[in-house]
C-alpha cells in the first residue's frame, strides 16, 4: 500500500456506492479517472474526489505519477443512520433512514514485469550455479579398461 484514502459519512447509500467502485476496482489510476468521468452516478462525484486525494499523498510521499499508480483495495462500508420520521396513514408514523457510507481506497505501485533479456540473464546465472552445485556432488568415477 503506496497510499490510503478514507471518506466519512456520505450521505449516499452503501448498495449504490458498491455498484460504482465495482467499476474501478483494480484499475490503474488513469482509467479510473475515465470511467469516473464518463458515469452518470452520484456516488462517482465522491470517489473521484477520494481517488484525487490518494493519489496527491502518493505524490507527496513517495514522488509517484498517477501512470505509476493502480487501486489495490476499495470498499464501501456502512455508517450510522439517519433516523427521521414521516406522518403515515391512521395518525401513523413510519421510520425514514437516510443511509451514510464510508469509503477507503488505496493506492498500490504497478509491477511491471522486468525485461526478458535480463530475466533469461538471470535464469542463466541461477542455471550455472546449479550445474556447479551437481559437479560437486557427483562421486569421481574411474574408468577401468575392458579386457
């Protein structure tokens, strides 16, 4: 974890927040930005803006790019309820929750896979070393002539 963001008590509720970071998950910071961009959902207004500030304390940090970047973990977690009360039929009253929601997002440096010249160079030097390792092993056999 390159870095970690966390948004209190949106006033949105969990279910539709989960749909949007569905979207994103496991993406590099780039395209997340895109897809943010382009959905028409409220809960896409508040992760982008939790997204901003992830990758802004990378930067801070540790000098990293967005282009560097993609989100290692996100989910959406349940906050307190709202509770408020609306007048019914029959002098009744019925129970309104305004749901609110907590967002964690973090921030993960991307592997890239290492050349394949150095990596076949390294094969190379771990292979050498285990023909050297055998040689020793191996008892000396002495050749005897046939008669």
């Amino acid at each position: 974890m390159v870095s970690r963001a966390i948004a209190r008590y949106i006033r949105i509720s969990t279910r539709k927040t989960g749909n949007v970071l569905d979207l994103v998950r496991g993406k590099s910071v780039v395209k997340a930005e895109t897809i943010l961009n382009t959905v028409n959902k409220r809960p896409a207004i508040y992760i982008k803006q939790l997204l901003h500030s992830a990758v802004d304390s990378a930067e801070k940090k540790l000098k990293l790019t967005p282009a560097e970047l993609y989100i290692s973990m996100v989910k959406a977690d349940k906050g307190p309820m709202l509770k408020r009360y609306r007048a019914a039929t029959m002098g009744r009253s019925t129970m309104i929750k305004h749901r609110t929601t907590h967002v964690t997002l973090e921030l993960d440096k991307i592997k890239r896979p290492e050349p394949k010249a150095a990596k076949e160079e390294r094969l190379d030097k771990k292979q050498a070393a285990v023909r050297r390792k055998r040689k020793e092993r191996e008892p000396k056999t002495v050749n005897k002539k046939k008669k």
